[in-house]
C-alpha cells in the first residue's frame, strides 16, 4: 500500500488491480466527503456501502476532474452502469440528506447532465428491476 499525497489517498496494485482507499481524516478531493459517505453506507453482502446515488455522485465527481483522459471514458462508462442502478431523481435529495451545500449539489447534478450528454447517441439505460437480485438484500 503507498499513500498518493496529490489525491489525498492510499493505493493499492496487485494482480492487475487497482484498489483507492479513501479515508475520513485523509481523503478531502471526493465530490462527498468520506465521513458522509460512510454515514450512508448499508449493509449488502456482508459489506457496508454506500446507496447507489451517493456511488454515482463520487463517480460523477471522478470524471468532473478527468473528463478527456482515458481514465475520465473509464467513468462514464462506470457512471452508464450506476445509472442502471441509481435513481437520478434521488441523487439531490440523497446530497442534501448527506449535509451537502446547495452549490455542491448542483454542481454534481450539473455533472450528470453534462455525463448524459456525453454518452453515445442512442444510449439508454435500462433501470434494473426491483427484485431480480435476489442476493441484494443478505
């Protein structure tokens, strides 16, 4: 594990992966800060995480700052999949119920304007049903 001063986190490489650890006291560029993030987190799996909504405003965060870069087409393609998942119209209220200020909100609900637009011509998300995971409430 290495500590990434320049993006206020620690990383982890192995195997082809790629692992970003962000953390409370630490982690201070996340379009939604850790502590709010982790206030939100729910229990799937056995693993606590975030909402769908609160994953796509980070995601959306991500590719506000790497819009152009071969990193930034990896997050749209990310933020296409969390719009499967995600519900749009709770992404403001799920903001503000994190304790998000107004103008973060809309500069986060700007970016998924900005990302709709950006997806190829003709792309729809198709919204995952409630209930075709059965493994999504354990």
């Amino acid at each position: 594990m290495r500590k990434n001063d320049r993006l206020r986190k620690y990383e982890i490489k192995r195997d082809g992966f790629d692992i970003d650890i962000y953390v409370p006291h630490y982690s201070t560029t996340l379009s939604v800060p850790p502590d709010r993030v982790q206030a939100a987190a729910q229990a799937r799996l056995g693993f606590l995480v975030p909402p769908p909504e609160l994953l796509l405003a980070l995601k959306l965060g991500a590719w506000s700052q790497r819009k152009g870069s071969p990193k930034g087409q990896k997050d749209l393609v990310d933020i296409a999949g969390l719009l499967a998942v995600a519900a749009p119209e709770r992404l403001g209220p799920a903001l503000t119920a994190a304790g998000l200020a107004p103008e973060r909100v809309g500069g986060i609900l700007h970016a998924l304007d900005e990302a709709r637009a950006a997806l190829p011509k003709g792309y729809e998300v198709r919204r995952r049903q409630a209930g075709r995971d059965d493994r999504k409430n354990s």
